[in-house]
C-alpha cells in the first residue's frame, strides 16, 4: 500500500456533544474530512479510527473504511493524535499492508480542500522531509503580544520589539490543525512533528478555524457559509 489516510474520531466529546458527526451545514462535518481524501485522489486506503459505532456507522456511508475498532486505552481524553496514528499504522503493518506514506486528517477540518493535500504530500516526498502539515499565520504580529498582570497591569512580553512597526517584524504561523502527513517510521519513531525536517503547506486564515467550543462552531458554519458562495468550499 502506498498511502493511507487516517481520520481520528473517538466518540465522547464533551464541549461540543458529538462533536465528529454533529450536523455542520448539512452534512456530519466529519464527512467533509473525507470527502476531502476521496477528492485528492491521493489515497489507496481512507480510514477513520473510532471507538465509537455510530461514529463508525457514519463514516462507512460517507465512503471511509472502519478496519478495526480503536482500543479503549486509545480513546480517552489524553491520548495524543500521535499514538492513534502509530496504532493504526502497525495494524496496517501486522497484516502485511506497510504503507509507504500516511496522513492524519482532522475529523473537524470542513475548510480543507483536496489541493491542501497534494502540496503536502509533494512536500513530504522532497528529501530531507519526514513530515508536511498545513499551517497559516497570525493575524497580529506575536512580537508585540502584551500580558495582563494580576493587579490588570499590562506588560509587553517581547519589550525590545513591542515600538517596532508591524511590517518590520518577521510573520510567524501556527499549526493550522488541518492534515498532517508524514513519512510512518517517523510517526512510529515519534519524531518531532515542529523541527526542520517538517515542511509546511500554508493556508489562508479565512481558510482556518479551531473547533473547540459552541462558539468556535457558530464561527465556523458562518465563514464556511460564506466560502461556499464564493465558490471556494
């Protein structure tokens, strides 16, 4: 097998109750993950790990593959996505299905389009490279972040750049929390994802929301509303 992507989704969220198959815009927006999969034509296998049968039920209509139900020890609150990933990639490897490539696609990622995942599988097949993830950059320079001390004073974290000019100061980016894909010796080995063998895939920040809470959720059905009158969605 050369490529694998693997969509996690344990079942129990409990910020936004069924977070991964909540309706979004007319679809369970985990549907969108792997429409996105299936439209980059990049993958032999699209799967979703799940300790969940709804979950599971869900994603085989929208055309995922459930191999196997995630372990219980998997599936709570502190199981980090690297782990999922290892798991699923040693039971692919143990029935003599080893993958060449893998990403993890969020099952949260309604913005992310088929060509996200080929920049970041071009990127990940360029030497040197062990992972390729998408990214996007903040919307104020973090030079000039301030804190709030506990009296309500306020304090610039970086004094020495907190006068300079905005365009003088170097952009910086976070993790979009998108896709994720990677060579699977170095999800295996558990290689730093945030070092210099990682490329990033950018993204536009109109392309990128966090879906962590009720709000962040509001947040996210109008923009999408929006990009799907612009045609981008």
């Amino acid at each position: 097998m050369k490529t694998v992507a693997i969509i996690p989704a344990r079942g129990g969220s409990k910020r936004i109750p069924r977070k991964n198959i909540k309706d979004f815009c007319g679809q369970p927006i985990i549907a969108y993950s792997i429409q996105a999969a299936q439209k980059s034509g990049l993958f032999d296998r699209i799967i979703v790990s799940t300790d969940e049968g709804e979950i599971a039920e869900v994603s085989k209509q929208y055309g995922a593959e459930i191999p196997f139900i995630r372990p219980k020890e998997l599936a709570d609150d502190h199981t980090g996505t690297n782990a999922v990933v290892k798991h699923a990639l040693e039971w692919f490897r143990d029935q003599g299905e080893p993958a060449k490539y893998a990403c993890c696609i969020y099952a949260t990622a309604p913005f992310l389009a088929k060509g996200d995942l080929q920049k970041g599988f071009q990127r990940v097949q360029q030497g040197g490279c062990e992972f390729a993830f998408s990214v996007t950059s903040f919307a104020f320079p973090i030079q000039r972040s301030i804190r709030i001390d506990e009296s309500g004073g306020v304090d610039p974290i970086f004094p020495e750049s907190i006068v300079n000019r905005s365009q003088d100061l170097e952009e910086a980016y976070h993790d979009a929390g998108q896709f994720y894909w990677g060579k699977p010796a170095a999800f295996l080995e558990a290689k730093p994802l945030f070092a210099p063998h990682s490329r990033a895939v950018i993204m536009p920040r109109h392309r990128v929301q966090d879906i962590d809470s009720p709000e962040d959720w509001k947040r996210a059905e109008i923009m999408w509303r929006v990009l799907r009158e612009t045609g981008e969605v």
